[in-house]
C-alpha cells in the first residue's frame, strides 16, 4: 500500500527498533523502501546525523524506558561515533506511560541528570512530549538538546529539501 501513496521518503519513527542492531535498522529500510519506491530513513540516523550537524561526539542519553533499553542504546550509538557519557531511564515499558510524561518532568530531570562533559543531551523516545521544551533545555544547560522526534522531522525536511525554521528544532533549525 505504501507504493500507492507515491510518498518522496518514508521514516521508520522508532528509536528503540531502529537502535537495535545495525541488521534489523538496515532489513526495515529495505522492506519499506521495496514496497513504496522511495528512500527511507530510521530515526537512529536522524539521531546521528542531527549530532554529527552540530559536532556532537559525547552526549547524555535519557529516556523514558529500562536500564536493558538504554545500554543498548547508548551501545548502537557508541559504535556510530556518539559516546553516551551518561544514561538515566525513568524504568517504563508502556508507550502510554512514556507520553504521560509530562515536558515540566523532562525538563525537571535534565536538571538533574546531565554531566558537564556531555556536549549535548539526546531525549531518546518517539513517544515521548518533548519538542515543546527543546528552546527552554538548551537555555537552561547551555548545549544542544536533540529528541528522537526533532531529529527525525529535521532529517525528512532536509530530504524534502524543507529548508524553513520551525519552533523547537532550535539550533538544528539553521542546519541546512
């Protein structure tokens, strides 16, 4: 069905999924990119490569799910060149919980969780309400925050050629 909508790209939107090995990242693009005819990208590249525009190498990972989740994560994307100097997870499991999280939450536990040595913060989770707190993060920690979602969408928009700023993709909102 995806070949009769004749999309331009197609995003695999799964932060979890798309980290979980190089492998199954690579079979999915490949399925969806067969049956619609058109590139596709997985948010894990849009990840890297948002980090790789603002040359970001070491960053602190948070996100809504179990320690298991996070290690191998933070693995994924330490074998692409983006060390995670610290992980914290709130321990959830359910995609309904993790959007129950509320932006004033996340920004409460950036606060708290990320070290000096981390260039940026990565708030890794589709299913998360982040994007709206991207301006008042940097702000308030001084350094670029990326979100699963943020990346994504900036990552489509680049192969759309979209090149307009929107709200809350702050400092990826110049990077052509």
């Amino acid at each position: 069905m995806l070949g009769h909508a004749k999309p331009n790209v197609i995003a695999f939107h799964c932060t979890v999924v798309s980290t979980f090995s190089d492998a199954l990242e690579a079979e999915i693009l490949r399925q969806a990119a067969a049956s619609a005819g058109c590139p596709t990208i997985a948010t894990s590249q849009a990840v890297l490569a948002g980090a790789a525009a603002l040359h970001v190498r070491r960053t602190a990972l948070v996100t809504p799910c179990i320690d298991d989740i996070n290690q191998r994560e933070a693995a994924f994307f330490g074998q692409h060149s983006l060390e995670c100097v610290a992980e914290h997870g709130l321990g959830l499991l359910a995609p309904a919980e993790m959007f129950n999280v509320s932006p004033a939450r996340w920004l409460d536990l950036l606060r708290s969780c990320v070290p000096d040595e981390a260039e940026a913060v990565l708030l890794s989770c589709t299913a998360i309400r982040v994007l709206q707190l991207v301006d008042d993060a940097e702000a308030l920690l001084g350094r670029p925050v990326l979100t699963s979602n943020q990346a994504t969408g900036w990552l489509l928009r680049r192969h759309l050629g979209i090149h307009a700023p929107l709200p809350g993709f702050r400092r990826l909102r110049s990077l052509a």
